[in-house]
C-alpha cells in the first residue's frame, strides 16, 4: 500500500495545472534601442545623454530605449549610490534609468528578456576606436548565437550604430560624417567669432588606437567650412596631445579661445583636465602662455544638431537591416 | 558678462564631485554558478531543481548558484505568476529565485553585471541534444566576446558543463557517462524488482535530432548490469516511440511496470503524457494491454545520485578550464 | 647627376607595363562542389567515390565537382604515391584527382582561388558524427569570413550539405533521410532473401559521439519496411558492437547473413574488421557461431541509389541557400 | 557459385593492400610563415617584396616562407603570365613564387595541406586599415576552426603579425611602433637634406577607414626626430590629399622636394600617381607650383630597416603565441 502513496502523492494537485505544453510558441518580434555610451557620474553631465534619449523617443516614439553604461568604475559608483538613501534623496531627480543602469551586455539580454528581440544599439561615441570596437564585439556575438529551430533565436536582429565621425565601409563613408558634424558645430563656431576667439575642442583619444586621423580630418574640415575662426582640436589620452594644440595656436597667433569637451558629456575630462585650476590642466597650459580660455561646460550631446546625428545613425543601423522603427 | 555665467553654470558644483578617473580599474575575478533547464509551471516538480541546486550549493558553499530557465513560454507563465498578488498568496514557498527566472542569457548578463565574470553554466539536460546544442550556442558565443584590452573581457572563463548522458569529444567519454547513469539508477531498478515489475522510462526525444541513441544505449547497459529487472526506454516526441516500448515488453512478457520519466523534472510530460488517464497516455496504452502500470512521478533530479551527477559536470567543466570552484 | 639615375632608374621600363590599377575589379559569382570524405587508399573501393562524382557531374553537367579526403594519414599515403612513379606506373587508371587529393580546407580554398566562390560541400558521411561535426566546423569558418567591402568575401555563398541519415533541424527531418535511406537498400534486402539470409550492416560508430540512435533507428525502419528479411546493424568501433549484433542474430534463429560494410567505400574496414580472416572479424566471429557469412564487398557509394541521396542532398543545400546548380 | 565470386572479386588483391588504420595519427607540428601583401604586376617592384623575404629567411632560416597576394586583379594577370610562354621567356627572372602567387586563403592552406600547422601571417601593410583588417578577418576564421578531437585541428596555431605603423591594443603600443619606424626613414631624410629638399611620402589611404591618423602621427614624429628636414605626408586616396601636403609644402616655403612612395613597392601609384608625367600626378601638381621634385622610385620594401621591421613583427606575434620561430 505505501507504494502506491509513493508512486501517487504528487498526481492530484498536479492534474490541476495549467497545460503548458499545449501553447505553441509564437514569435512576435518587438523593436527596441539601446544608448551605450560610456558613462559618467557627474549629475549635470546627464543633460547630454538624456538629451538624445529624448531625440531618440520623439524620433520614434513606439520604441522603447534603454541605456547602458559601458565603464565598469561608472557602474560601480552608481551602483553605491542606488543603495544609498542619503544620496537618493540629496538627488531626488536622477533618472532610475541612470541609477540602475547596467553594462550593454545585461542592458542587451535583459531587453531580450522581456521580449524585445529585434535591437539597435547605438552608440555615442564620436570616434570608431578601442570603445566601439569593444561594443561591436559585444553586439557581433550576440547576434551570432544560432539556434537548432530558428524561431528560438534569442535576436531577431540585433545591430549597432555607427559613431558621429563615421566608421569603416562603403555604405556609410565615414568622410560625409564628418562633414555632418562639421556642419552640426555652428554654434560653437559662433560662439568663438562672437568672441573673437579661435575654437579648441579637446577629443578622448588614446594610446592604443589610431583613431586621431577621425580628429584630424574633422579639424581640416572644420577649417574648409568655417575659413574666418581658427578651429584646432587635441585628445587628452592620444595623438594629437595639447602640446600640439598649444604648437598650433601659438603659430596662428591666436591670442583668446573657446574651449569645449569634444565629448559627449561634460563630465570628469571636461570639469578638470580641461578647464580645472590645476597646472596641467588646458585651461592652465594655454593661460600660461598668454592666451585667454573660456571653457564651454556642455557635452556634445547638448547640441541639438549632434543629438540628431545620433538619432539618424540609429535610423541608418536599422533600415540597413530592414527594421522598421516607429 | 552674461557668456562667463554660461561657460561656469556648472562649475562650482562639479568640482565636489567624485574623482572618478583617478581610480586604476582592477579585475577581481569571482565565480559563479548557472543552473540551466528547460524549465517547468509545475509546483511541486520544482523539487527536482532546488535537489540539484542545494547538492550544488554544498559542494561549492562559497559559489552563488543562479536558475536560468530556457523555455520561453514557461518563462512567461511565472512573469505573469509573479505579478499576480493571488498567486504569491496562494503559493508562499515558491522561492522568488523561481518566481523571477530569466533565460540563459539574461541570467548570465545579470551575473556578470553584479561582478561574476567566471562561470560555469551547468544544463540540467539528459542528453546532448537540441536544447544543449542551443545552450552551447549561447555560451559559446558570450565567451567569444573580445576586447581590445584583455581586462575588459566581460568574461574571465564561461564554459558549459555536459549533460547526464554526456557530450562528444575524448575528454569525457560519454559512454562512461551512461555507465555512471546507470549506476545511478539503482533506486529504479530497487523500486521495480520490489514490484516484481520491468522498469520503463520515458525520455523526452524530439524529431529533429538523432538522440536515440544515448537513450538506447543507456537501456542496453542497463540491461547488462541489472540483468534481474528488464528496463526499456522510450521518447515522447521522438525515437524510439512508445509503440517501440510496448512491443519489447510483449516481446519480453512483461505483466507489470515501474514508469518513470527519464527527465529532470516530473512536469506535465510526466503528469499527463505518462501517467494520465487520456487514452494516449503510456499508462493507458500499457494497461489497454494487459500491464499493470506504476507510475513514479518524481523527476530525476529528486535522485541524489543523478542530482551528483550534475554537481560533478560542473565540476569537471571548471576543472578543464583551470576553473577552482569553492 | 648620380641621383637622378638612382632616382630614374626603373621608370622607363615601368611605363610600359600594364596598368592594373585602372581595371574595376567585377565580381563574377562562380558554382563549385566539393566531394568531401574520410578517403580510402584501397583503389578498387575509390569505385564508390567516383560513382557519387559521376552522378553528381551528371545531375549539374556545368559545376565543376572536386573531391577532398579529410584523412591525414590517407592523404599522406596518396602523396607517397604521386612521387612514386614504379606506383603510378602500376596503376594507370587511378584518377589525377584522386592522386593529388586535397584536405578539405586547401580543396576549398584552391576553388576559391581559382575564381569559385559560390560552394556546396557535400560530404558523403553516413551519419551525422565527429567527421561531419568537423567538417561543417570549418565551412561555417570559412563561410565566417567578413571583409569591409563586400565585393571582396572570399565566398559569396559556402554551405554544407547533409549526410546520408540527415542531421539536426527542422528544414529537412533526419526521421525523413533515414526513411529515403531504407528505400535506398532495396538491393541489399533483395541480395538477402535471394540467400534465404538474414541482413547484416557493419557501420563505423565511434567512442567519442553516440550516434548510435541513427544507425538504430534506421535499423528499427528497415525491419517495418522489409518485414521478411531481419536487418541488423552494428558498428566497428562504437555502439551498437558487434557483440549485441550477434545477440540480435542468435535471438532470432538466423543461420546464414549477407553481411555488408554501411561505409561509403569497401575499404579497410570491409575487407579486414568485416570479412577479412583474423579472428576478430565480424565474418569469423559469426562463423564460429555457426552462422554462414556471405560477405558484400562494395562501399554504400556504389549504390545508384544510395549516390542519389547525396546529389539530392547537395540540390537541397544548394536550393536553401539559393544557390542555382547546373 | 556466381553470387561467391561477386562477393569476393576484390578481395584477394585489397588484402595486399597497406595497413592504413593500423598507423596512429600522430601531429607534428611544423613552422611556416606567410608573407601577405597587395602583391604588383610591375616587376622591378618585386625587389621590395624578395628583400622583405630573404630578411625573413635569413633570421628563420629553417622556416619557409611563402608569399600570398591579396589582389584579385593582380593574380589575375599573374596567372595570365604563368600561362604565357612569350612572357615567361622574356622574364626569366621571376620567380616561381610569384608567378603561381595566390590569395591568402589558399596560400594558408596549402601550407597546412603540406603537413605546415603552425603559421605565422606578416602582412607587409603600411597601416592597419581596410587591407589589413580583412586579412584578419581571415586568419581568425582559420584560427577559430575547432574539431572534436585536439589532434585534428588543422592549425595548431595561426596568428597574424601588425602593420609597419602598429595596431590597436596595448601589448605593443603603436605610438611605438610609429617611432620605430622613423628611425627606420634616416636614409630618405639624408637624400633629402643633400639635395638641400623637403621630404614628401605618398601613402596609399582610402575613402572607407579613418586611416590618416597613422599618417600623420608619423609626419609628427618625423618632424620631431629629424627637425632640420621638412617631412610631410600625404596619401592617394584618402585623408590627407595632394592639396593639404601641397598647402603646407607652400606655407613653410619649400621649393624642393625628394618624394617617395610610403608603401612597400614602387608600383604603380609610384610610377604613374606619384611621378607620371600626366597632369593629375603628384610629380606635375608640385612642379606647376615650382617646387622641384626629385622621385626616388623604390618601394620601402628595398629599405632593409623597413624590412627589419617586418620580421620583428613577424617574431613579435610568434612569441605572443608561443611560437618558436628556428
């Protein structure tokens, strides 16, 4: 008799349970963008990536986007600071979005997760070097898992968007991105003439990657378009560094500039590195040789025009994949 | 004197914040462990699952152990669960680690994002073949991802752990595999000659993989070391068929069977497609010819020994990638 | 008056040469098809290879067919004799094609460098195992291949067909091939009842891969659509053994079996682990069972039928990609 | 009696056939090194691309060394050459290895098919852009190519050396790299300060990868190491054109110039581009402007400090695998 209690025991609740196995699967492919930048935890900073979230939303407003930070430090600080309540309420109008935000992988899979399987991702960098070319490694992989039955692909399609100076191939050459954002720094250049100043912008650069030509070339451009101020760009990490600015200036004889993070946000680089009190800052290194600094204190993604370009690269990423945002 | 207010709106508060960039970012690698499984709606079949995970937790107490469930329809049937207050109510002892189960890859994002950039993702699967393929194909593909820089890999080392009936390749032999399975089986094979009864196992199978044969063999090695009690295996969805099954008990006289399905979980295949009172259910079949027919409705992972078995898949997929599990 | 002629130096006869750089490189998609097997080095068994070629050059008289032999040690043994001119002097008839043969990444990619960049790799395999697991690793390797300008992919399409028993997915069911298969071996069921024989097979089987299921459950349909003839079948060095084969045979009162390698070609394994005289072969272990052994000695390939499959199988891989053979 | 003859036709002669499964397969691994190029049809520019190769050879001198041209269109016309009696008669010069070149893919794997599984590709590429990203792309492919046995992977290792200028990453930084090969630039900068001129490289470039960065960044550094003799750099194709080098060829007064071609041969862009008597050529644009121009027709390929680099390249990815160049 025991046996049959054994063998028996979990077959009355059991029967009332709903009957999974009879749904068939069906696939329904939602759309949905994600923003990957690579972050940044000074609070006004913000306005330039939730600027073109909200050129992204307008632009297509049935789609969902996300953010993801990229910088594992930047996470980490947000991370602290969402487990914080003294900071919480000291900052009542950071975005959740900001507070929880995750790296592209888990922003990417959770978007899946909830049945978005047709994405883009678009990123804000300026330039298609080491933190692009990360990302598409990110993007590329997932892409690429396979499944036995195809409606069991985690993606439909998933894509990335290219950077506001271009990136390599035919289709999109990346010499017309630039031109485009030369042309999206009017008002920057304004702001110079109006100041009778030249313009120095101050790009990310780094050691590891040649990516100063997309910097140079939009330097070269910007000349061409805008003959009458004097526009000159360096990197903080890279190749051309700010002696060569200084080099530059100093050749052209220019006496006052305008200065502006070539960057997203203006955050960390932009704040001290730029425009600090310290001596080595640009600020520092331009006023020492006699040349008078008025730091901008906007990201790019402050620009109305270079927000847009975003929204149009996306735009690009997806129709060349045949996905219809709305 | 209006522009100076512009060019240092932001200033004076950005200087207090964090120095971020100052902080060197290190790697610290930390280990995890993901339990990957079809999945199941069915309440008490989730014994099966928290088995393999508690022996998991003993055997690596240091290591956290996370669920990934793989079917998307199951996946939904618990979204909705927990967000319906009835439900919860109705149902206090669901661990909310089952209530909010991601897919594999959500799952491993998540753990990653928290800082566990070193995991084994150990299936819970029988055999090796669709849903492991697919799984493989999803940890194959994360672990591909590259970057520039070596620190920023998003992971250390993801490898995958091999089924109960094993996997190809020389490392392993899947064939020792079976035999470990079959040692496993004892408490089958005990329940059965108990009942003076054959012992009859229903695995899953499927139509679009040639699996049979890790099922045949493991019934032929049953065979060989419990030569007392005859054991016959068959598939629901695949080769070989039920009509197989019945045809090698009445072949071999059998009057009477132990059934058991020869899945992880004693789900709804288990509750209906085996042990049901419709007439197509392998209960009615056998009794329509004359075999009494005790159904086991426990799934495999309830078996310590099989719920072992896992434990030291995970262990050996660690092993073999220099992987030192606590 | 040195430097100019160094610096003048090539420049007359350079002029005249022909000017490469002003041709636009035009992209002409060119069809090939690779006949891709383990290889044998028994010349009368090369019979059953050139029949699959002969067949396929008759279906597609335009597309030009090469083979590649995946074995190293076959392939070496190959190279041996080319340079051998005593052996090429004794066997005048044995194909260039076959003495210089090719692994299948040189194959393939001296098609590609001969202007054929649009590829079906058909593999005569039986079952889809190790060596088509293999294969098909580096086709998708080589199918992988990007390039930032498209018109510069080294292939335009490269795929894979599938073996003789079929393999994974939905597209084309494996339960399907393996029935076209059984209808493919009338002859040897014929061959069979003619003797009053029962039907053996000797398939390859490994250690490594269970692929046993296919040769079971081909087995398992041959015995429904050849009721009168028994067919069993084993594998030289996997599961199902020889000795659950002569189980099978003595459970069923055979006394006398047509006994048939389920290779492609009558090679090595044929002519020696099958019918050969050693102790150990299948004919003398039979033999010492009293079971009269009537040994076949033509590899699968050498069946029209059998041929067929593998034109059919590269038309479907071809038709999926949408790839059009002539 | 008919049917025992057909069974047994082949048997007698197959039984004195070589054992071939008795014989293990054991790998050897064997070193080889391909060296990847553009590849020209102009024959005295081969002396660029034989110097790289006898230096290479030189410092592995157990190791053989082939050659593989990336140009479609220029195989094209070598395999036109290698069928042409006349012009093999009135080139008796060329070697072999050029006359039968062949892409990368099949270079690669015709050296694995001759037993070579351990290869080393140096590309003789001047930056890492379009040419040198695709041709990674299909190292990585071949490199990735797995097997279900260790033993049967076709490479053992497969890796791929950096351009003349660096690549990405930071192992070998590329900034270095760059400064490395200004050093290696003294003999043009002595020719140039002779002739009391500025110095002027053409290199290639492209409308599709932001590559003027490395260019530029050498012109720096060139500036920098050798101030006394003006360098500027410009490119073909892409960023910076003829205009911007002659723009400041014009601002620092220069009324001389010794101009070579910054790639490896002196092909056709250094004899038609570069120093062709056509309008549009570099040669007549300069001198319209009165600035005399000196050609140096020699590929940097014939700069044995250039060459030099190649093979520290070459052994710099050796050792980064593991590999024992001899």
């Amino acid at each position: 008799m025991k046996k049959s209690v054994v063998f028996t025991v979990a077959l009355a609740f059991l029967l009332s349970t709903q009957m999974v196995q009879a749904a068939e699967y069906k696939v329904v492919h939602k759309n949905g963008i994600v923003l990957a930048m690579f972050g940044t935890t000074v609070e006004p900073a913000l306005q330039g990536l939730l600027n073109i979230r909200d050129k992204m939303k307008k632009a297509y407003p049935e789609t969902p986007v996300r953010f993801a930070f990229t910088s594992n430090i930047i996470r980490k600080i947000w991370q602290k600071r969402a487990a914080d309540p003294a900071y919480i309420k000291a900052h009542p109008n950071i975005p959740p979005e900001i507070l929880h935000v995750q790296g592209p992988l888990a922003t990417i899979a959770n978007f899946q997760d909830d049945g978005y399987d047709t994405l883009v991702v678009q990123p804000t960098h300026i330039a298609p070097a080491e933190e692009f070319l990360d990302l598409t490694a990110y993007v590329d992989a997932l892409a690429s898992i396979d499944t036995i039955k195809k409606k069991f692909k985690p993606f439909n399609k998933l894509v990335i968007g290219r950077p506001m100076l271009g990136t390599f191939g035919v289709e999109h050459p990346y010499a017309e991105d630039i031109k485009t954002a030369v042309r999206a720094m009017r008002e920057d250049v304004d702001r110079a003439r109006k100041n009778g100043a030249a313009l120095v912008y101050m790009g990310h650069g780094n050691d590891h990657f040649p990516s100063g030509g997309s910097y140079l070339q939009f330097e070269h451009e910007m000349n061409k378009v805008y003959p009458d101020v004097k526009t000159v760009i360096g990197t903080v990490e890279g190749y051309p560094a700010v002696e060569q600015v200084l080099e530059t200036l100093k050749r052209s004889g220019v006496k006052k500039v305008v200065i502006r993070a070539f960057m997203i946000v203006a955050g960390d680089h932009a704040t001290n590195d730029m425009a600090g009190p310290e001596k080595d800052s640009w600020k520092s290194i331009f006023e020492k040789e006699g040349i008078e600094v008025l730091p901008y204190l906007h990201g790019m993604g402050e620009n109305d025009r270079v927000a847009d370009i975003f929204v149009r690269h996306a735009a690009d990423a997806a129709a060349d994949a045949g996905i219809v945002l709305k």
